[in-house]
C-alpha cells in the first residue's frame, strides 16, 4: 500500500468518517439511498409517458444492492439520476448530460440495476453477458425530482 503525506489507509478514513459524522459508512449510505427513493417516490403517480419508465426503473435501482454500493462509494444524486435541463427526455442528447440511471432506463442493452461499483465506475452486465461501464466523470443535469421538463409535465398532469 502507497499513502501519501496525509493520507491514511482506508479502515483509518472510514473511522475518521465516522467520528466526523456522527454515524458509520453504511448508515449514511442507508440514508442516502433512502432520500434518493423519497424523491421519485414523490413524482408518482407518473402521468407523463416520457417519464414513466425512468422514474420506474430509478426506484427498481434504489431498491437493488447497487444503489446501497453506489451510495457507499459517494456517487451523488446528479451522478445518478441526472437529467439535462434542456431536455424532456433522457435519450435526447449524449449520455455525458445524463446520469447512469436515467442513460439505463432508456437503454434496450441493459436492464439490469445490479452490478460491480467502484469510487469511478459502475460496471452492469447486459442480458447478452456483455458488460456496460459507466464512468461518473460527466456534466451531469440535476436530477430527475429537479428537473423544469418533469416538474412541468407532473404540474400539467395534476391540473387535467
């Protein structure tokens, strides 16, 4: 193992963590998965087509082991669930604008919400046994319950 001035090996940072707020890794990670899900949870009932099946797929993911893995290794709401703001529709531009979730929930090569989650990458394996790795680096949009197009579909919706 390679540390450098300051760095500590990683059970030191987790417990470093811990004492610093006030509750363990996994905890926060439970929370955060948690609060993720109380947000698309608040979107239904989806009366907008072009969000149904990503707000559907969105709470398959929170409740698989990925998310919980996702949320452990610090991959954010916008990582996630990002959607960009000048689109009403996750497939409308390139995937760089679109966080992993909503990239998948229009993908017709995966549909799996399991798979291996490092700090960088989350690796998913397509029905074909390919496997699709999606890297966090990207210009994501704010996520889905952010977004103006959905939050204006959902205000039309409730108004019919």
């Amino acid at each position: 193992m390679c540390l450098e001035g300051g760095d500590v090996a990683e059970p030191a940072a987790h417990e470093i963590a811990t004492q610093e707020a006030g509750a363990s890794l996994d905890v926060l990670a439970r929370r955060q998965v948690a609060a993720w899900l109380a947000n698309l949870t608040s979107l239904l009932p989806v009366t907008d087509k072009r969000f149904a099946g990503l707000v559907a797929y969105a709470i398959a993911f929170c409740k698989s082991p990925t998310a919980l893995e996702a949320a452990r290794h610090g991959w954010c709401s916008r990582s996630l669930f990002g959607i960009d703001p000048q689109h009403g529709k996750p497939a409308a531009i390139g995937y760089l604008l679109h966080g992993l979730v909503c990239e998948l929930s229009t993908s017709v090569i995966v549909k799996s919400t399991t798979g291996k989650v490092s700090r960088d990458v989350i690796e998913l394996t397509a029905a074909s046994g390919g496997v699709l790795s999606f890297d966090r680096i990207g210009n994501h949009g704010a996520p889905i319950w952010e977004h103006p197009a959905f939050n204006a579909a959902l205000i039309a919706g409730s108004a019919a």
